[in-house]
C-alpha cells in the first residue's frame, strides 16, 4: 500500500504570496491532518478534514486554509505569506480518527524569503 | 485540555545501554498515546500506541511503553541501544472534546547514541 505522498517536497516563496500543498492519503483513509513544525514552536496541529469537512481546527490565523476532496485528497492553502510561515509542513492520514494512529507523509518545506 | 511534557530535550547513551525517554501527560478525558520517531529530513514513524488495552506497549524496533495512570506517565524504553536509534522522539496524546483526530505533540527528545 502506498503511503501518504505530499507534494511539492520544497517550495520557495517570497513575502505576501500565497501557496498551496497537496496531500494524498493512504488508499481508504478518510481523515487528514495538517501540522507545521518549526524549529521555535514544534509540531502544531493546523486542521483535520474527514469527509470533506473540517473536523477540528488549531490555533492558527485564517490566513491558513484547507478543504478536502470527495477522493480524500487533501490541499492547505497559506495566504499573504509571512517569514514566520517558513516551516516543514506535515501531512497525516488515518482511518477514521480517535484511536487510530495517523500516518504522516515525508513533509512540505516552505521558505518565505 | 491535552498536553505532554517531555522531561528531556536530550538524551545520549552509548550503544547497548538501555534506552528512557520520558514523558508525562494530562488530559481531562481518557487519552490515546503514542509515540513517534524522526530520523533527519524525514517524516514521523508510528513507533507505538496506547489505547486503554495492555498498559505495557511494545512498538517497532525493540521499543516498549508502560502506561502509570497514577503517575500519569507513558515512559519510552528499549534494552539496548543501537546506532540507528538516533533521532528525535516525540511523545503525543489524541483526542478532543469534539472527538476526531488531533495530535499534541510535546517538545520532542533528541536521542544520541555513542559508540
């Protein structure tokens, strides 16, 4: 089985740009998450999408955005990008929720210059 | 609320010298814990889970977790260690009061092994 795949792996972005990151999840998994993790705050839980509908949400500003497809796929969107942005943008597919363990993709690495 | 404390941030053993990582929790409600792994440019690894079955977890790689609800622990051991072990561990606990998934990470634990 195929795991969770993101895409673009590395990304580059100046100031006030925007940006979108892809994520696939495993085949039959339907509740994706999204963290950041950076080097000052750790791993932050962004949102969970299940059903294409978010489920849960962090603390995060609205700049940052997600939606889920019927497929599962999911994308996260950053608007009016901010130097702070710049962080290792982690991707989690699971089952369903609760319980079941998530598994994470390889990771989006974001630059804002 | 949900939070766990990871005791320290780094611990250096020699290889075959038992391995203890510790983490501390809280939660208001019954929690699911887990640990993960991450090696350099690289993802997280599922090492192991607890979910309120065997409060002695066995995960991947020779690693355990015991579960002390009294001491409110999830304690990460393996009996030896190797080089391969080097990485940064992270303890988490799931769950929110509107169910679905979320993660809370602690601060991590980053594992040296010497020769």
């Amino acid at each position: 089985k195929a795991g969770v795949t993101q895409t673009p792996r590395y990304l580059i972005k100046t100031r006030g740009q925007q940006v979108t990151l892809s994520c696939s999840p495993i085949s039959g998994h339907r509740s994706v998450s999204w963290y950041q993790q950076t080097p000052g705050q750790g791993l932050q839980f962004l949102f969970e999408y299940f059903s294409e509908t978010q489920r849960n949400k962090g603390n995060f500003p609205g700049r940052f955005s997600g939606r889920q497809f019927s497929n599962s796929r999911s994308e996260m969107n950053v608007s009016t990008l901010e130097l702070g942005d710049s962080a290792l943008y982690l991707c989690a597919s699971s089952f369903s929720g609760g319980y079941n363990e998530q598994f994470f993709g390889p990771g989006t690495r974001l630059t804002v210059l | 609320a949900q939070s766990v404390t990871q005791l320290d941030s780094h611990v250096s053993v020699s290889e075959g010298t038992p391995v203890l990582l510790r983490c501390n929790y809280s939660s208001s409600y019954s929690p699911s814990l887990f640990w993960y792994v991450q090696h350099p440019n690289k993802g997280l690894q599922l090492l192991l889970k607890y979910t309120s079955a065997a409060t002695l977890v066995k995960g991947i790689n020779g690693f355990e977790a015991e579960f002390k609800k009294s001491e409110t622990s999830f304690h990460l051991t393996k009996p030896s260690a190797h080089m391969s072990d080097a990485a940064e561990y992270f303890c988490v606990v799931s769950g929110s009061p509107g169910g679905g998934n979320k993660l809370t990470f602690g601060t991590g634990t980053q594992l040296k092994v010497e020769l």
